[in-house]
C-alpha cells in the first residue's frame, strides 16, 4: 500500500492529464483537488475506528463500483456536459486509489476491487512499496516518502509541462 505521497502524486498527474484548461488559474487548484480525492478511499479508516475492525480498510471504498458511482457524482455536479471531462478527471483521480493499492499491497490481503458483486480481496502484489507504515522505523518510512516522490513526481512535473505547453 503506497503512502499517501503516491496516492497524491498519482492523482494529482491523473487530472493534469484530463483537466479540459491546464491554463486556467483554477489549474493548481484542480491539481490539488485531484490528489485529495487520491487519498479519499482511505477514510475507511474511519469505519476502523468506529467499529474496532481492520476489516474496513480496503474495503467498499477501495471498489471500482465505488469508484464509478464518485465518477457520476462529480460529473453530475459539474452540470454541463462541456465540464463533464473536468468532474471524470476528478473521479479518476479517486479511483487511482484503488489501482494503485490493487498494484502495490503485498500484505493485509489486497482491496475489495469488485464490491458489491464480490467481497474477495484481489492484489496483483506487484512491488510492495510502503507496506504498513505504522509498523516501521521512521527512517524507513521516510526513505519510502523519497522513494514514492522519486517515481511519481516527475510523471506529475511532465504531464503538467506537457499540457501547459501543448495548448
């Protein structure tokens, strides 16, 4: 499971590649936008507190149903279906969250990637970046941040020089 650097980071390079006006000022905003809902899918911890059960994590949240329906929210809310790429980019930068957890989560038993139709857990365990931070020195947890910085960062800084040049 990636730390939430990647997740932003990801996210954050998801809606730079599909935001309809890389040159407008809401840009960063945007950008911003789009590496918080990269994250979102781990509120679930919330349900882990309220209910004292690690089952939560990776759960419905983590689906790609879910995924599709914050996709039709966000392109409902937007309206007009000139900004309906603007509310899709914002729901594929949620739904970045679970394929990159699906990707990367070698432990805890993958995410609920099929919820409702089904309650397995898939993980395609690829490269285990930042399994469990919480059980880790903070030197390796930092070295992970760097790590995580180093891979996605500079897809974010292309896509972002690439599309504000290329309009």
């Amino acid at each position: 499971m990636p730390l939430p650097i990647a997740h932003a980071l990801v996210g954050a390079s998801v809606v730079a590649a599909t935001y309809t006006r890389p040159r407008s000022p809401r840009y960063l905003l945007a950008l911003i936008v789009g590496a918080s809902l990269a994250n979102a899918a781990d509120l679930d911890f919330l349900l882990v507190i309220a209910f004292h059960s690690r089952a939560w994590h990776r759960g419905f949240t983590h689906s790609l149903v879910f995924a599709a329906c914050v996709t039709l929210l966000f392109v409902f809310a937007f309206g007009h279906w000139r900004r309906a790429r603007d509310g899709a980019a914002y729901g594929l930068a949620f739904a970045s969250h679970c394929i990159l957890d699906f990707l990367t989560t070698k432990e805890g038993g993958g995410v609920e990637l099929l919820w409702p139709f089904s309650t397995d857990r898939f993980a395609l365990s690829w490269a285990g970046l930042s399994e469990l931070p919480s059980r880790l020195p903070p030197l390796t947890v930092l070295k992970w941040l760097a790590v995580e910085f180093a891979l996605f960062a500079p897809l974010l800084l292309f896509i972002w020089y690439w599309r504000r040049s290329s309009t």
